[in-house]
C-alpha cells in the first residue's frame, strides 16, 4: 500500500455538486471538520425535532463508536464520518436490522462506483476490501412506544478513504484497510455524495435484499457467534429475506440471527 495522501476536506457544495437534484432536494447537509460523533449530534438533533434527511458529516472524531461500545478509529484528514436521521414510518423495531443492511450495500455500491474494487459485507454491519475492513455501520434509534415502531433513526457510516500517516495503530494493522491506496481528487466529497445517494434510494424503494446476501463475506465460511452466553462455533449457510444470518451448530441445531456478534478467520487476500 502506498503513503498516505490526502483525501481532502468535506464541503457542504462538494457534497451537494454529485448528488441527484432529487437527493439535493431530500437531504439536509451539515458539514464540521471535526465532531465528537456524527451520530451522538445526530441523535441529540433527532431528540429535538430534526426533519428526516438531515445529514452530518465529518473530516474527524474524537469519540467516534462502534457497536457494544467499542471506539470507532476515526482519524483527521484520511477518513469520512457521516450521520443520516431517518424518520421511518411504521417500521417495526424488529426489522430496523434493515437499516444497517440497506447501508451496507449503499456503502459497497459507492466504493465500486469510484473504482475502489469489489466490496463485500461481514454480516451485519461492516464493509470489506480485499480481505480487510474499510466501513463500520452504527445504526441507533428511538421506539415511538405507543405506536410500536420507531420514532426515529440515526445511521452513522465510518469509512477508511485512505491510509492514515503512519499506517493503522497496532491493534488495527492487518485488520483495517482504505477504499483508496492512491490520489482520487475530491475523493470525500465524491464518496459522500455516493453513500448518501445509494442509502436514499434503498431506502425509499430500491431493492437491496438480494444483493445483501449476494455480497456477503460468511455465507459458507465456519465462525464464531459471540453472545453474552459466550463464543460458540458455528457454520454460516445463508442470509434471509429479513437479512438474519442463518447459522448452523455442530451439534446440527440451526438458529436465525437477527442481532448479536460475530467473528470470523478471513484467509489472507491473494492479491
């Protein structure tokens, strides 16, 4: 992998410029070269009456998160961090899995638009580039109790643009990778138009189910299905229709996840 380079900075009309008049017209932008999470704004927005289609992004993080509380790695200069609030209408809280999947293949769409190569998913929420993690999804929300469904929801993508200087901190080297190696002008600004765009259109329609399943990184592969039980291992057979991984035991019990974590041995990249 080459040096870092820049990646460039957000722009509010950068952003905008590569974005469908109908995505232009939807979305909401709020650009700030640095935040302590796009999401924890976001959601503070949301709390506040914010309209669907508001959208933050960020050149950096000081406390970005991932899932189960874990830190996001959300450095200066090399990655894109952005926020998208939804307001869904009577989407059950079951099925907000949904949201994160349909970003996750928004995400892989808008990497190999720019030519950043084939993307593929880990199951549930994390994008994959030659066999090494460029995107974290992180999707929070609120249930409207009355109604049963939510109120709200807060889609937060991370996404590694480029290699940070100095390479990835040690516990990161050999897990984490960029969507780019070498110089894309405008390259934020280009991707963050694309992600958007793609999650809009899945989410106002699109069809994204089928290609979720197609693109996923475990169906075949044995893993490790972590839970607050413990670790069990277990072979990957399938995403369903409602995007749960279905799984199989060794001691031949079949189970569907819908939530929950799980980790996998990727083989070393060939190329």
């Amino acid at each position: 992998m080459s040096a870092a380079f820049s990646a460039g900075a957000l722009d509010p009309q950068g952003v905008a410029q590569h974005l469908s008049p109908a995505c232009r017209a939807a979305l909401r932008l709020q650009v700030q070269p640095q935040v302590t999470s796009t999401n924890l704004l976001l959601r503070r927005q949301a709390e506040q009456g914010a309209p669907e289609g508001t959208a933050l992004l960020a050149d950096a993080q000081t406390a970005g998160r991932g899932r189960l509380g874990r830190q996001f790695y959300s450095p200066e200069g090399t990655g894109l961090y952005l926020s998208l609030l939804l307001r869904p209408a009577a989407l059950p809280l079951d099925r907000a899995v949904h949201i994160t999947t349909m970003a996750a293949v928004a995400v892989c769409r808008a990497i190999e638009e720019l030519g950043g190569g084939p993307a593929q998913i880990k199951w549930v929420n994390d994008v994959f580039l030659h066999g090494r993690k460029v995107c974290g999804i992180l999707t929070e929300s609120a249930l409207n109790a009355q109604a049963g469904c939510l109120d709200w929801a807060v889609v937060g993508i991370g996404v590694n643009v480029c290699p940070p200087a100095g390479g990835f901190p040690p516990e990161l080297d050999g897990v984490a990778g960029a969507v780019f190696d070498t110089p894309l002008p405008d390259a934020k600004n280009r991707l963050a138009a694309a992600v958007l765009g793609h999650l809009w259109a899945c989410y106002t329609g699109a069809p994204y189910a089928a290609e979720y399943r197609r693109r996923s990184l475990v169906v075949g592969r044995q893993i490790r299905v972590i839970s607050p039980a413990g670790q069990r291992s277990a072979l990957a057979l399938d995403v369903d229709d409602d995007c749960r991984l279905l799984v199989q035991y060794p001691d031949g019990r079949r189970e569907a996840l819908s939530t929950g974590e799980i980790s996998i041995r990727l083989a070393p990249d060939p190329g």
